[in-house]
C-alpha cells in the first residue's frame, strides 16, 4: 500500500448538504461539557464519543451503532464541517459540526470507501473491494454524488487511491495494484491519471511519472475556479509540489517546497486539509524524518510534519506560512474560534496533552485531557457548552 495509507492504519455545495445532511441520533449526551473527543474505530472496537469536564477529566462516553463509526483515517474540512477518509466497512458516512459539536449523517454508502474528497464539484468517495479470487485483478472504483451515488467500479490491475469532479468530468489517481517487475527485478512504476466522462466512458488516462513529473505516492487533486490542482511528489526533485493544471491536465503552472526534502525531513505527503473558503487551506503534511537529521532514532518510523496556509489565489506571488509540528498530528480546527489542535501520535502517558495553535500558527497554550484508552482520538473539540 501506498506510504501515507501505511501510515494512517477529501465541497460538496451549501445546496447538496442542506438535501442530504441528516442529524444522526446517538442517544444522549452531558447537559454540560468543555471537550469533546472523537475516538475512532480499530478492528476489535467500536467508535466512541468521549465527553470531558473543564478540568480534562472523563465525565461520559457513548459508543457508535456499527456501521456508524470514524475511521483512523485523516481530516477533510470545509468551514465548520469536517469529514473523514476510511471506514473499514459498508457504512454511514459521517461529518462532524464544530459549531453545533455534534456527528451528523451525510450518506449512507452500500460498499467500503477508503477516501473522500468534500473539495469535488459533487462529493466523491474511493471505494475498496480488494483482490479478486484470480489473486491478479484488483477492485476499486469512485463515487460522486448526484440524486443518488453514481459509482464506476473498476476491475483491472490499478487501485484507484483519489479522485475528483471537475468541470463535468472525473479525474482519478491510480497506480499498480500489485508489484511488476522488469527484466533486471526493477520495479515498473504505473502511475496515472484516468480521466472519465459523467457515464464513465473513459476520456484520457495520463502517465503521471513522464508526462507531469510527478509520482512516488498518492496525488490528491483540489479544484479551484478553471483550474485543477494537483498536490503530490516531485519525481526529480523530491519535494512537496503543486501543480496547477486545466481539464485536459496540462500544466499551467508548478510550484515546489524546499523545506519538505532537505537534511530534516523528507517523503512529505498531503495528510489533512481545512479550507476555511474556498482557494484558502491549511495542508498539513505528514514528513518522514530524514536520516542522519538530529534526533534520528533508526529503530523507529519518526515524522517530522509541517503545516502549509495557502491562497490558492495567489500561491505563486505570496510566500506561505509553515510551521514544524515534529511528530505532532492535526486533530483539530476551528475558524470561528481561531484555533488549531495538535497531540503527539507517540505520546504514551495516560494525558492527551494538545497543543493549541492560532490559524497564524502561533503557540497558545497545552491543554490536557484524560485519554480514553490506548487509541489516539481522531478529532478533539474544545467547547464551554450547556444544554437548555
């Protein structure tokens, strides 16, 4: 699998939401709480909403139905409302409130999906079925949106990782579902970009490695105005880069990060997003820590990530904001509080300790919680709140 899904275990209109978001019902909560965390699924336990007091301590938790749970998965936000990639099985698909600090219902989904993209013209989620029993052929797909879910799915030897609506069109990541090798044991690298019409006749599939210069890992695409961009690896330079390209994906423009592949840190890939409106986005990026950097430790898988703010109005005349968090992960944002949540994914005390962040990404304070088990929680939300 590709190296950020390794290392995790993407809006739909203000017109679609109002149509499909339903409150979802998980019988009661505290009157009053301060802090509210999300803990997600693993393979033996369900989802688990952990409420806490003003001084961080536990006072209720309730447990999700199955099939209405959070994946350990990564964050998709757009204004107040934030979405989650993966649930592991044929499921509801989620979305959590920070103003009204509830987990609503958006969709119901009668397969697995492993991704999501809130950023498409119409919501699409990447869906998983595996190797087929030929051992060979390999099961993915897409699905936007419509009335109802319109969903290709796709038999071949490709696993399809993202994908995107855009101007009519549906435009995918995919590369080798299983390892080929050439003569000299190589492996040969397929990598593209498969471009479908809204019936899913496909249009163009491009080689994502000679023909943009990109690859390695996943490429996340994030529509903005006339333009699709591309966020993923430079093949020759190794960096974090965006590139800005049309429908037909010829590159208009291309912008790379120094500070994602240099003596610190390396490997950097697109891990959460936040748009507070459209073409503005924190990016966080999960880093690989480099070898021989300070601190290096090469008995252990070490991060040292950073967080992006881009003007995707401006990204080649503005210098963006970057912040180092080490081996610290995203699990919070709030716009209308000017607030950003980090913890320690190794932390193994029995405190959640967060580090809280202004959108300027200037340190605030640490605030502890009370963890709820040995899981780490998928989205922490502070609140001083109090039901009538």
């Amino acid at each position: 699998m590709k190296r950020n899904i390794l290392r995790l275990s993407l809006l739909v209109g203000t017109v679609l939401i109002g149509c499909y978001l339903l409150k979802l019902t998980i019988g009661g909560r505290p009157k009053e709480f301060s802090s509210l965390q999300i803990i997600p699924n693993d393979y033996y336990t369900r989802s688990y909403l952990v409420y806490g007091n003003s001084s961080g301590e536990i006072i209720d938790n309730q447990k999700l139905p199955k099939g209405k749970g959070v994946g350990y998965s990564s964050l998709r936000q757009v204004g107040n409302r934030v979405y989650f990639d993966a649930y592991p099985e044929i499921s509801t698909i989620l979305t959590y409130n920070t103003q009204t600090h509830t987990l609503d219902e958006m969709a119901t989904l009668d397969r697995k999906y492993e991704s999501i993209n809130p950023y498409s013209e119409q919501l699409a989620v990447m869906i998983n079925g595996g190797f087929l029993g030929d051992g060979e052929s390999y099961r993915s797909g897409i699905c936007y949106l419509d009335e109802s879910w319109e969903c290709l799915d796709l038999e071949s030897n490709l696993h399809i990782w993202t994908g995107t609506v855009f101007k009519d069109k549906i435009y995918v990541y995919a590369d080798a579902a299983y390892p080929q090798f050439d003569e000299n044991d190589n492996i040969i690298r397929e990598e593209k970009i498969l471009i479908y019409d809204k019936g899913f006749n496909q249009i163009a599939s491009i080689d994502v490695n000679e023909e943009l210069n990109l690859g390695r890992d996943v490429i996340y695409f994030y529509p903005y105005q006339d333009s699709l961009f591309l966020l993923g690896e430079g093949l020759e330079t190794g960096q974090f880069t965006i590139l800005e390209v049309d429908e037909q994906v010829q590159v208009k423009s291309r912008l790379s990060f120094a500070e994602t592949n240099n003596e610190a840190r390396n490997l950097c890939t697109p891990l959460s997003f936040f748009e507070e409106d459209k073409g503005n986005l924190i990016l966080e990026l999960a880093c690989d820590k480099a070898k021989g950097s300070v601190g290096y430790d090469p008995a252990r898988l070490q991060e040292d990530n950073l967080l992006l703010k881009l003007d995707f109005n401006h990204l080649d005349s503005t210098s963006p904001a970057i912040k180092e968090i080490g081996e610290h992960r995203t699990v919070g944002v709030n716009f209308e509080t000017n607030t950003l949540l980090t913890i320690n994914r190794l932390d193994s005390s029995t405190i959640n300790s967060v580090h809280v962040y202004n959108l300027d990404f200037d340190f605030q304070e640490i605030r502890e919680l009370e963890k709820f088990d040995h899981r780490l929680p998928m989205l922490i939300d502070f609140v001083e709140r109090k039901d009538n």
